[in-house]
C-alpha cells in the first residue's frame, strides 16, 4: 500500500490549464474517485499521478517518496484503460503474465503460480488459455484487471474502465471492482464522468470541474452538502432543483412566480446576500394533493411522470420559474395532470451565492417545519 500526496499541482499544455493547483492526499488503501465532465482534467491528472505526463508546477508524491520527475515504470503503479488495451494476439495466460515476464527475477513456475492466483481471484481461470478475440467485454475487462494486479503494485489507476460496458454489465463490474479493490487493500484512484458510479464505488469522490477539485469528501457529505452550485447540479439523478431567490432578514427567502405570487422559504443565511440561488433535491420537496394555502406553498399540474422501479418522479413546469422535479414512491397515487402543491422542506434547503455559486450557511428556524404544515386543501 502507500499514500499518494499531490501537492500544488498544475499542469499546462501551451495555454491551456488542464490541472489547476491540485493539492490533496489519498489514503493508504482508499478507493478514492476523480469524478466530472468530459474534458475536465480528471484524465490528465491521473497520467500526472501515474508518470505518464509531468506537473508543470507541484509534486507527486508515493508513500514517502518524491516522484515528480521518476518515469511512470519506476513508479510501482498499475493502470487500466477504457480500451482494455490487450494484446489480441496472445491468450488471456500470455497477456496477464506479460508485465512479469519482463521482470529479470521471476522464474516461470512464480510467473505460472501468480497468474492462476489472479486469475482465480477474477474468475476467469477457465479462460486462460482462450484467444482475446473469444472474450466477451466483461472478461476482457477483468483480463486487463489482473494484468494490473498480478505486479502487486503500490497503486492501482483506473482510466474510465467501465465506460464501453453496457448497463448491466457496468453495474456488475462496478461491485467487481470494489470488492477486488478492499480484498488486496491496494490505494486506487478510479477515473469517470458517472456521478452514478462515483457515488457507488468510492470511499471517498473528489469533483473535478475547470481543473480544478471542486470538493472531496465521502459519497454522503458530496450529496447532501455541496460546495456549490456545480456540485449540485452534477451530483444527483435527477440534480437538484435550483431557483433563482432573493433573501430578506425579515422574510427569509423569496421567489418570485410569474402570476404574481411569492413563495417563501423560511431560512436565513449567516452571510445575507439580496440574489442566491436556493436549491432542494427531488426526495426533499413536499408535495400534497390539490390547493394549499400559505406563502411556502407552490401549486401547479404535473406535466409529465417518470417511473422507476421503486421511485416515481413527478415533474412540474410551472410559468415564470425553472423546472420542478418531485420524488415520491411509485404506489402512490399522482397522475399527470393532477393539481398538486408543494414546497422545499427548508431544513433540507440549500443556499448558494447567485455570482459565485459557492455554498451559503443557512439557517433555519426551530418552528419552521412546523409552520409549514398545510392548513387547508
């Protein structure tokens, strides 16, 4: 195992700024994932940590060891590619060994041993001896799998592995990985534009935007408190439902509906600004049959539904204000075309600066849940 420590790092392409001051550290052991956009650095950052690509500025570090300038097959890390990156004119034996076939020390009956030990690991030992073109995409993918593990590395770098897998399969290949990552305890940064696949594999996820992090924290903290508004609108399916606001010390916060009626949010921020953006997810937006009376009450039609599984999503569009997306189990009882009202729960809302985006503290008031209650239908 070792840590990984990133200190200051930038990385620059003529004019362009692909990692940005990049300073964080990786636990010994820790599934760690660089999650954003396409474009965003994430890639290009994992190479910077791999050897492949040089920091303009900053240090890398492994364990106690400085390697900024070591090349990356010196480095004592593996790397698995989005391309699988095989060689199809060898067998899956011949293309798992191949890393320690050109090691000098290793006599063929460790080779052999360490190769059916991994490949066991994996369960593809009844493919060994199979030709890469005879490979599903999900074999393939745990082949190039235990060509990385076999070397027992210091590190283990994921390049977006799962993304020519479909649905199913990624999800399967999801849980294999994590599982081989916690059973050999190795230090891993796994790189994806999935927040889905962000959020179910990593101890921890780091967002990337711009190249720069934006946030690292557990998947829970990055979901339910998000340093802004990007972050909020990425992480989540559907992502946060987000409103333009102005904030008053007396009222709390307001939003201005195009027929005229103001609806009201009773939270405070430590910090007042008079425009933010006051934000709640789909699961946190309370939603009652019919008319409700009261400023914190929103009415409108649900103007389409979607099914899933466990999980229905109500969507309402109502005028003058941005899309409103509604969570509620799906043996419940709303229709398209039904009249509902609803209101963000304000203990779940978030506030962010209208300019920077960046997250405001809120506060929120100890009778506010209950002032919100419905008081006729």
């Amino acid at each position: 195992m070792s840590t990984i420590r990133l200190d200051h790092v930038t990385k620059r392409f003529a004019e362009v700024t692909a990692v940005d001051d990049v300073h964080f550290e990786i636990e010994d052991g820790e599934l760690l994932v660089l999650v954003g956009p396409s474009g965003c650095g994430k890639t290009t950052l994992l190479r910077t940590i791999a050897g492949l690509e040089t920091p303009t500025e900053g240090d890398v570090s492994l364990g106690d060891r400085r390697v900024t300038d070591v090349p990356a097959r010196k480095r004592d890390v593996a790397l698995v590619f989005q391309s699988f990156a095989l060689f199809p004119h060898m067998t899956v034996r011949e293309n798992i060994s191949f890393n320690l076939r050109m090691q000098d020390n290793l006599a063929g009956d460790e080779i052999d041993e360490r190769v059916v030990e991994t490949a066991e690991m994996l369960d593809i030992e009844e493919l060994l001896d199979r030709a890469i073109s005879e490979l599903s995409g999900g074999q393939k993918q745990r082949v190039s799998l235990g060509r990385a593990i076999v070397t027992n590395p210091a590190a283990f770098m994921l390049d977006e592995p799962l993304a020519n897998l479909d649905a199913n399969l990624r999800d399967q290949m999801e849980t294999e990985i994590v599982r081989l990552q916690k059973r050999l305890d190795i230090t891993t940064v796994h790189v994806t534009h999935n927040q889905s696949e962000a959020m179910t594999m990593g101890d921890r996820i780091a967002v990337m935007n711009d190249g720069q992090i934006q946030q690292i924290g557990d998947p829970e903290e990055v979901f339910y408190e998000p340093a802004n508004r990007f972050i909020a609108e990425f992480i989540g399916s559907p992502t946060m439902n987000l409103l333009s606001a102005t904030h008053s010390r007396g009222t709390g916060i307001e939003i201005d509906g195009a027929d005229g009626h103001m609806l009201t949010i009773p939270v405070t921020v430590t910090a007042p600004r008079s425009r933010v953006t006051v934000g709640c997810r789909p699961e946190h937006v309370v939603v009652e049959h019919g008319r409700v009376s009261g400023s914190e009450w929103l009415t409108d039609e649900v103007a389409f539904t979607e099914f899933h599984g466990a999980s229905k999503y109500l969507f309402l569009e109502p005028e003058g204000l941005d899309q409103i997306v509604v969570h509620v189990d799906s043996n419940s009882d709303y229709e398209q075309g039904d009249l509902v009202s609803v209101r963000f729960s304000p203990a779940e809302v978030h506030v962010f600066d209208a300019e920077s985006g960046q997250r405001i503290e809120a506060d929120v008031p100890d009778d506010a849940e209950r002032s919100s209650e419905p008081v006729e239908r």
